[in-house]
C-alpha cells in the first residue's frame, strides 16, 4: 500500500506535509469525489471483505467504491500514515420508516484530535447524507455545508447527526419520493458514542449487512458519489442527480429511470466504475435514501 498510489486514485495534488484541518478537508474532499458509495460487490456475487489490503486493491488498484467500513477504513489507514491521531467509532444509523435505531452498531466513522479540538470525519456514508467536510464535535451549533446543515446533539453522552434539509424541485415528479420524505425538515442521520472501536469489532456487521435477507444493501443496489456541486446516485434502476442549492435554499433533483442495457454504461461514465461480474440490479425495499 502507498499513500502517493492512493493520492493519485482521488486526483490529490495538494501538499501533505501540515497536519492541518485544511490539509485534512481537502484529501477527503478528493476522497468522497472520486470514490462512490457503493455496494456493488453484494450484487455481483463477490464478498466484502473487512482486511485493509483488500480494501485498499479494490478501491485504489480497481478504482471501485466500498461502503462504510471500506472507506473510513481506508481513510483511517490514510490520516495515520500522514500522522494523525485517528480513532475508530461504532454508529447506529436510523431507520426513518421505523423511527428507531437499530440495536448493534452498524456504521464506522472516525474520530480525529486536532490542535486540541476533535473533529467526526465519515467518508463512507454517501447519498444526500455525505459529510462535505470534517466536522467539529459540539453539541448544538448549526455547521453548515454545501450539502446542507449538519449538527450534533449531545445526551448523557451519546452523540447525535441531523441535516436539516434544503426544499427541492424534481424535474420529473413521476418518479419523485414519498410525500413524508419531501416534507422533512431535519433527519436525524445517526447515533454514536465516543467509546473507541476496533475493526474486529465490525466483522459481524459487515457480515449480517451483506446476507440477511432485511438488510437495506441486500434489498437495494446503491452507487453514490459526491460532485462538485451535488450528488449523483443509481439505486437499482433509477439514476437522481442533485444539484445543491441552485436557487435559494432550493436543490435540483433530476430523476431518470434506466434501461437495463444503460446500467453497465451508466456505471461507468458517471461513477468511473467498470465491474468485473455481472451486475444485477436490484430495489425492493421501501426505505428512502433522500
């Protein structure tokens, strides 16, 4: 593994020798721009594997995307080679539709300390939800991104994501979400604690999410990546480009259903992607992912 082959995948140029939050920001801006969130593997008949090695052929020798636990791990293995204190973290991600939380945590994020402040970076979240930038870890104050406003709530020490979301206008209100989803406010994204984590201790997550017949990565095919000025997203058949804040407080969604015989170009011209097995797309759960 090399961290110049890395910086070439993402089209970093920049300087690394200032362990700085701008230093920082900018590798996992090239990151979350060139690596999507996906979770293609699952509908090409291969494993994810949970070994850095692996993660790190796949998504830099193959130029493929990974999910939580392959971008944040790789991640980690970044900024600790650059010299940053890193340190694991479990997430639970919360299930709209259920209103709840799942009970074993099924997300990895990274904590990083900085000039004496501590700061969430998670590159492996993806969709509407992707974090632009590192984020500083306080409780109640509004931190405004491109992709909207994040914060953090804190209670008796669990830790709190919400987005408060921007209005939208759909190009094509045929295949636009549900009517719940479009008049959200603010979505709560996930829960945490500061108790440090070890890889080990994601294995049976990064198993059940890829077999259990319930599992939202199982139920629907997902490729997201972040653009420079929104999002492009293929879940199953249906491709959304989102443009942030085109008007005042107003995203553009452009919603377009696909051809089965679009998908392989689609994959590749949009997200970089070219995939070694055959790709079965697939969309039957009723979770929204906006």
């Amino acid at each position: 593994m090399d961290i110049q082959e890395y910086f070439a995948r993402i089209s970093y140029q920049g300087s690394h020798n200032k362990l700085d939050l701008a230093t920082m920001s900018d590798i996992f801006q090239h990151h979350i721009q060139a690596v999507p969130f996906e979770n293609l593997s699952i509908h090409c008949g291969e494993g994810i594997e949970l070994d850095l090695e692996a993660t790190y052929n796949k998504i830099v020798r193959k130029k493929r995307g990974g999910w939580c636990m392959e971008n944040n791990y790789l991640l980690s293995w970044v900024l600790k080679t650059l010299g940053y204190d890193v340190t694991l973290l479990g997430a639970k991600v919360y299930v709209p539709e259920l209103d709840a939380y799942p009970d074993e945590i099924d997300h990895l994020l990274l904590q990083v300390e900085l000039d004496g402040k501590s700061y969430i970076v998670d590159g492996g979240f993806g969709m509407a939800y992707q974090l632009w930038q590192p984020m500083e870890l306080i409780s109640g104050t509004d931190q405004p991104q491109t992709p909207g406003v994040f914060r953090f709530q804190e209670e008796s020490g669990t830790w709190y994501l919400e987005k408060v979301k921007r209005k939208q206008c759909v190009l094509n209100q045929s295949t636009s979400t549900s009517q719940n989803v479009e008049n959200e406010v603010c979505r709560r994204v996930y829960l945490f604690t500061l108790q440090p984590r070890d890889i080990e201790e994601f294995r049976g997550c990064n198993a059940h999410l890829q077999t259990a017949p319930d599992s939202l990565f199982v139920t629907k095919s997902i490729c997201s990546l972040q653009t420079a000025d929104g999002i492009r997203a293929l879940v199953g058949w249906k491709l959304t480009e989102i443009k942030y804040n085109y008007r005042d407080n107003m995203d553009l969604v452009e919603i377009r259903i696909l051809a089965d015989e679009e998908i392989e170009k689609t994959l590749k011209e949009k997200f970089n992607i070219t995939l070694d097995k055959k790709f079965v797309p697939v969309n039957t759960s009723r979770l929204s992912l906006f």
